[in-house]
C-alpha cells in the first residue's frame, strides 16, 4: 500500500492518455532524418571537446520514491551543465557551432572544419561576419548567446514580455544584444524570424515550423546526449521517463534516444506541461497539432510556449504515452521537497521548469486507473530529468525561501 506523501499537490493535473501510443512502432526514415545514431555520435564528439565539459550527476532519490510508491527514482541533475545553469547549453551552443562549420564551408568551398578549428579562431575573418538570434524564455537565449561568445560570432537575443530581468541580464552577461518583445513566447519566435530575413542573420531555434526544421534538429541532437549519459549511469534502464514539454525539443531527444536503444521494450513515456501552457495536452487530446493562445503565463519560464514544435511531433506521436498538466503550485512544492529532503535525499537546487516531470510522477500517484494503464506501479523504475538550477537566483529564492548556496550548505 503506497504512504502518505509529504508532497502535497493542487487538484489542477489533468492526465491524457495518447490513443496513437505505439510501443511497436518502428523508428523510421522521417524519425530517423530528425535524430540518430550518426547525428548523437557527431553531437557526443563535438560537445565532449569543448573547455568544462562533464557528464552531470544522477541522484537516486529514495525517499522521494518511497513517497511515490515506485521502485526507484533518479533524477539527471542538469544544473552544473557548462556553468550555464541547464540543459539548454547541450543544445543551442551545439547548433551555433553545427551552422558555422557550414558556413565556412560554403564560403570558402570544401568540407566542413573540425570542432578544433573553430575552437582555435582559425576561420574568425568568417566567423565575426556571423550574427546568430534566437527568440527565449531564457535559458536557450543563454545557451546560443555562450556558443555565439565562445566560438566568436555575433548575437542577438529575442525575449518576450514576462520574461524576468534576471534572466535577461543572464543572457547579456554572455555579450549578447538583448531586444524585449511585445505579447508570448510565440510572438518573439516569429519577431525574431522577420528580424532575421530583413538583416541577413541565422535563426538558431529549438522550436520548429513549417520551412524552419533544419536547425532545430542540431539542437535536439544536442540535447540527446544528456540521454545517453542517464543511460550508461543506470544498472537498469528506466521503465518509465516524465518530462516536462516546452516546445518538446528535449522531450522528444530523450524519446527517440530510448526508442532506438530499446526499440520495442523503451520506457513509458509520459510528458508534463503547465496547466496555463498546455500545448502538448491540447495536441494529445486533439491527435494532431494544437496550439493553445493568451499569455501563457506560467512560473516554468522555460515551459510557456503555445505551439509545439513539428519535429518533436515526428517523434512524440507515437512515442509518447501520455501528458499530465502541472500547476505552478505543484511546481513549487517539487522545488521545495528537493531542496529539503527528509528522508535522506541529496539536496538538490531545482529550478521552475526543472520538476514538472516530477509533479506529473506524483499526479499519476493519485489515480489508480492511470497507474495501472500505464503500468506505473510498485516496481517502476523512474527517470527524470531536472533541466535547470536556479537560473533566476533571486526568484528562487522567494519560491523556496533559501539561495541555493542554503539548499546546498555552500560557504
């Protein structure tokens, strides 16, 4: 019988179960052209390179799946990723780097350079001439901005209106010019798309539309090795994988990750997104691409999006078991269990959009009928993936009432 659990969610989750699930499907050519073998390969070579590269911790969270009722439960701490605070440096940075070697080989003929190349500044009378934008929430504007200043071309950054003057700051302390938008997340996607025909720049997005697929593929791939080091690190592979959504670029590199290493036998997967941004949930329930509209406004920052991208639906359609819609309040209760475990836990600095996969294990937990759909019972193995620390400081420290320093009892 599961015990009581000292987390304590809002009664707001809805859970939608995908009617197009499909252990069975195959991993075919049109999965298989968004992300690959070869393509984690060339990521895996690239990303390893670069200065500060190390694989992130993987806790084992014992307490928190005795709360659950679940075997075992580990969480894939992305927060110390190349200092940049998330998972987001995997993926955007990766992309910049992908879309110069092309560059360069197009301009000056010839295949493409070697990493090592760029790292040295061998093509920077190339590379300068290079201007690199992306609309954010934050995090992947960090990331494209830190690839702009590292490999050394230039940068501008697209936010919309709720996005926090820390995270903004965040973003211009990597020498990136940083312009606000008016309306959602979506409106400073295509701000930024305009704004880069008319001035003959690079849009490095991690959503994808309609025209615009090529470079969100560098992105995902990016971000699948944060799958294979889960992976390696694991004695067993999970049963089940919860991730939180956004466009669903991450979610859908961990998905098709474990779908070719699994094929038939991959985990659950089950998606998390944000009650007031549930553009998955809409899409699930729809059975096609759906977006959701108004402001989006959501504590998960990096969660707010309305449209999902076409890419990640490749993958996801079949691949994705179900979604699970995530208050802020659940989202804030995730943070503060994490950074106050009483059951002998490591500590843990999570930051807003780092535990919807979390919430959603726990509102999967209260209805008996889901649990068993979806085979989630005493003997899951759980994985999750916490995709950001605190990467607001300072409203992390008003959600949970201690700096991260605190939660970590660093001096």
């Amino acid at each position: 019988m599961q015990t009581a659990s000292r987390v304590t969610l809002s009664c707001d989750g809805e859970i939608i179960r995908n009617p197009l699930a499909d252990p069975q499907a195959a991993y075919g050519e049109a999965q298989e052209a968004i992300l690959s073998d070869a393509g984690l390969a060339q990521a895996r070579a690239a990303i390893t390179a670069w200065p500060g590269y190390a694989t992130t911790p993987l806790h084992r969270l014992e307490g928190l799946a005795r709360e659950a009722g679940v075997a075992a439960l580990h969480y894939k701490d992305e927060g110390p990723r190349f200092g940049l605070g998330s998972f987001k440096a995997l993926g955007g940075a990766y992309a910049v780097a992908q879309l110069l070697r092309r560059e360069i080989a197009a301009r000056r003929g010839g295949e493409m350079p070697a990493m090592e190349e760029i790292l040295r500044g061998d093509h920077r009378d190339v590379v300068r001439e290079i201007t690199v934008c992306c609309a954010t929430d934050g995090n992947h504007g960090r990331s494209v901005a830190w690839g702009a200043q590292t490999f050394g071309c230039n940068c501008v950054i697209f936010i919309h209106a709720t996005v926090s003057e820390g995270r903004k700051t965040a973003i211009e302390a990597y020498g990136a010019e940083v312009r606000r938008t008016t309306g959602n997340y979506d409106d400073s996607v295509r701000e930024a798309q305009h704004t880069a025909e008319r001035e003959g720049w690079f849009v490095v997005s991690d959503t994808s539309y309609p025209g615009y697929t090529e470079i969100p593929k560098d992105v995902m791939q990016g971000y699948e090795l944060m799958a294979a080091e889960a992976d390696a690190a694991l004695a067993e592979p999970p049963t089940h994988i919860l991730l939180q959504t956004g466009v669903g670029g991450m979610a859908a590199a961990v998905a098709a990750y474990f779908k070719r290493r699994y094929g038939a036998a991959r985990p659950k997967i089950i998606l998390a997104d944000p009650v007031n941004s549930a553009c998955w949930a809409e899409t699930i329930r729809a059975g096609v691409p759906t977006a959701v509209h108004g402001d989006l406004d959501t504590l998960m920052a990096g969660l707010a999006c309305g449209e999902i991208s076409i890419n990640a639906w490749e993958v996801l359609r079949e691949s994705c078991d179900a979604v699970v819609t995530v208050s802020d309040a659940d989202a804030i209760a995730l943070m503060t269990a994490l950074a106050a475990p009483t059951s002998g836990d490591t500590p843990i600095v999570a930051g807003e959009s780092a535990v919807a996969g979390l919430a959603a294990l726990f509102t999967l937990m209260r209805s008996e009928e889901d649990r068993a759909a979806l085979e989630l019972g005493p003997d899951a193995r759980v994985l999750v993936f916490g995709t950001e620390a605190d990467t607001d400081p300072a409203l992390y420290q008003q959600l949970v009432g201690r700096s991260a320093a605190q939660v970590l009892q660093v001096t």
